[in-house]
C-alpha cells in the first residue's frame, strides 16, 4: 500500500544518525527489507494520489484496549435578594465531575468478502469504582452522575459489524445512556460512538498533511437553525510502527425554543428567549499504517447551553443562566 510505504521511509529518515548511516536497532532492521520499496515509489509520490486509508482485519486477531472516561459539569447562575429596595445578586457556580476506567478485549470473529468483519467487544470494569472529581452541589446532579456511573461500569459484550471505513452497525438496537441534556442528545450519541476503539476513516486520498472541511446542516427538526462544519486533518505521528494521526473537529451552533415543561404557560415565559446551545467535539487518533487499527485516541466533546432567567425587580437586564458538560475519552492498546 502506497501510503503505508511512503509513511515507512518517513520512519526510517527520521532514525538516521548523525553521519547519514541507519541506526541499527532492532526495529529499523525490521524494515530493512522495505527500502528497496521505499525507492521505487517515493520518486511518483507527487505525482500521484494516494488511496483513502482503509481498515484490513485479519479473522481470529484479537486487540485489547485500556479506556478511560471523565465527565465534568458545571453551571452558572445567579441568585437575588432585596434589601431596603436595593436588589443584590450573588453569582453560583455549581461543579461535579467523575472519573471511571475499563478493559477492552476486541475480537475479530469474522471477515466477510467486502472487507467488513464481525466484531466481539468486550469491556471489563479493572475493579475500582467511579471516583468522584469534584463536590457535588446540586444533589439531582450528583444523583445523576451516580446513575450514570453505575451503567457505565457494569460488565457488557457487544456485536456489531464494521466496514473497512469504520462504519458500525449493532446487531441490537444500542443503548444511549442518558447524560441530562435536552433533544437532541448529542453528547450521549457521541459518547456511545467514542468508547468504541475504532475511526470513521474519511474518503479523501491519504497524504499526510491532507485536511477536508464540510459545513454540517443536521436535518432534526429541533435543530432546524443550526449551523457547523467539520474539519478532517491528517497528521505524522512518531512510534516505533509506522502510523498517522487522524484529526477531526466538529461544531455545531443553534438556537432553540426554552423548555416550559413543569412551567406555567404564562405571558413571562412563553416570550422568554431562545436558548443558545453548541456542540464541539474534538478528535485524535493514532492508526497503524500496516492495518488501520487503532493504537491510541484523545476524544472530547462539550456542550453547552445559555438562556435569559425570568426578570427580577430592581434589575435592568434578565439574570443569565448557563451550563455546560464536557467528556473524555482515552483509549490506548496494550499489548
């Protein structure tokens, strides 16, 4: 594969010593034999496109994975007193957080003649519980991060197929546990992507230092005014197999109609404004050249939600309210 090879040579160049010769390690002796290779492509590597990067999985071949996942929310609000016809306002802030771990064993049961494969997951809690990273300060909060803790650490085993694209499909319709956000629950719907030790690899030509952006119009209907874009990148990483690193940054801004459930349909509330929410998620990881397999990921993703409280007497502007929920995913392959 072309940009298997080209990546090699990159590895090889980066290990010269100091008076041009190649350092004689075990590894680069490895690789020895690809230089002849090396020469015949690397003259027509500019001239010529490199396919998209695809996954090649081998029947029976199992990968395993540590994973690890952090959860922080916190919101900002205000609350108010009057004095003597004077009106006061104190700022609150209000933090909670988790921090969780669990082993990955990935087996691959099958492969079928397009190249997808037929996938076993299983995840494995290493024994400690949730831990707990910041003080809880509103209890439905903390009552809810417990809830979550508890799913996400429970022992599971999954089937689904893959594609060579990273594309999945579930042979059970996937559970999305929930995280307390408002529809549509993208934080929720990302994270079950993320856990997975897997990409969706993208169709551009493989070249790194190759980037693509596309503008994101999600058809929901709740979503109607949002806006975004999508950016792909890919980039050199360093190790002793040869890979590349996939970048991918996602945003997405929109405005929706505030939440009256449990509110009065009075006159106040329903002029109340539009809350303002986003999505960004942010992605990296590293892939072998060899196979497209993952050898480690840093994923993030934020939302966040801003909206005008009811007037208060004695204020000339609407108090604020604001939230936020931001998660982590690391996964590294262990031998």
């Amino acid at each position: 594969m072309p940009p298997a090879i080209s990546s090699i040579a990159r590895w090889l160049r980066r290990r010269l010593t100091e008076d041009g010769r190649y350092a004689m390690s075990t590894s680069v002796r490895n690789w020895r034999l690809a230089l002849p290779l090396c020469a015949l492509f690397l003259p027509c590597t500019s001239l010529a496109q490199h396919p998209p990067l695809l996954r090649h999985f081998v029947a029976g071949v199992e990968e395993r994975y540590r994973a690890s996942l952090q959860i922080k929310a916190e919101s900002h609000s205000v609350t108010t007193e009057t004095i003597e016809a004077k009106t006061y306002v104190t700022p609150l802030v209000a933090t909670a957080g988790i921090r969780l771990a669990w082993n990955i064993r990935r087996k691959i049961a099958l492969v079928q003649s397009d190249g997808s494969a037929l996938i076993e997951e299983h995840s494995t809690p290493p024994g400690t519980p949730c831990q707990l990273t910041d003080p809880m300060v509103d209890p439905a909060l903390q009552k809810s991060l417990a809830e979550f803790c508890a799913d996400m650490s429970k022992e599971s085993t999954l089937h689904y197929m893959e594609s060579p694209r990273g594309a999945v499909q579930e042979s059970e319709a996937a559970v999305v546990l929930p995280l307390g956000e408002s529809g549509p629950p993208l934080l929720a719907l990302w994270l079950r992507r993320a856990v997975h030790p897997s990409a969706i690899l993208p169709v551009m030509p493989f070249e790194v230092g190759a980037s693509a952006q596309h503008s994101l119009r999600p058809e929901n209907s709740a979503m109607k005014n949002a806006y975004g874009s999508e950016t792909t990148e890919w980039l050199d990483a360093l190790g002793e197999t040869p890979a590349a690193m996939l970048h991918v940054v996602q945003h997405l801004a929109w405005k929706s109609s505030a939440d009256s459930a449990g509110i009065e349909a009075t006159k106040a509330s329903a002029s109340r404004p539009p809350r303002a929410e986003t999505f960004f998620a942010d992605s990296l990881t590293t892939l072998s050249l060899l196979d497209g397999a993952v050898l480690r990921a840093s994923r993030t993703a934020t939302r966040t939600e801003a909206h005008e409280l009811e007037p208060v007497s004695g204020l000339p502007d609407r108090p604020d309210f604001s939230s936020k929920l931001t998660i982590t995913v690391t996964l590294e392959r262990v031998p």
